[in-house]
C-alpha cells in the first residue's frame, strides 16, 4: 500500500460532489436537497484542504474555516426556512412549495 497522494482526495471529493449534485437535481424534498447542498460543501472543503496540503501552504485551511463558517450560517437560516415552509404548507415537496407562490 503506497501514501495517499492529491489525486485520491481529489477523487474523493470529486465523487462527493457529483452525489450531491444529482441528490439537488433528482430529489424533490427540501430537505434531503439542503443535505445534498451540504455534501457538495463539504467535497469543495476536501480538494481545498488537498491543494493547501500539496502546495505546503495554510491557505486552503484557511478557505476551509471560512467556508465552514458560511455553511453553519447557511445551515441555520435554511433549517429555520424549512420549518417555516413545514409548519405553513405542512409539506417539504418543492412542487407543493412553488404552488405557495400562487
């Protein structure tokens, strides 16, 4: 077994991100789209903290703890919008929460 080298995380994040690129464009619960938009999140922080690693720099860390503090803001104001929609619509299917616009 040889060292794990860029092109396995890339890889990594690579597949992590298409998944979560299908779950957003298949799925039609708002919440398992939110999941899906966190995983994609979560794939570019993977292949940034790889590049820092491989170039021998902090700055991909650094871009991790900013973009992880922008996903904790975007995960508290999207949760607090999906209870929202849950409690006035009852349902999370983005075809009944576009019939809200009507």
């Amino acid at each position: 077994m040889g060292e794990l080298g860029i092109e396995h995380f890339l890889f990594l994040s690579a597949a992590l991100f298409i998944i979560g690129m299908m779950g957003v464009l298949t799925r039609r619960n708002v919440l398992i789209i939110f999941m899906c938009v966190e995983l994609m999140v979560t794939a570019v922080n993977i292949s940034l903290v790889a590049f820092g690693v491989a170039t021998d720099t902090m700055n991909g860390q650094a871009f991790v703890i900013f973009t992880v503090s922008v996903a904790a803001a975007e995960a508290a104001v999207g949760l607090g919008i999906i209870l929202a929609l849950n409690r006035r619509g009852k349902s999370l299917d983005v075809d009944d929460i576009r019939a809200l616009r009507d």
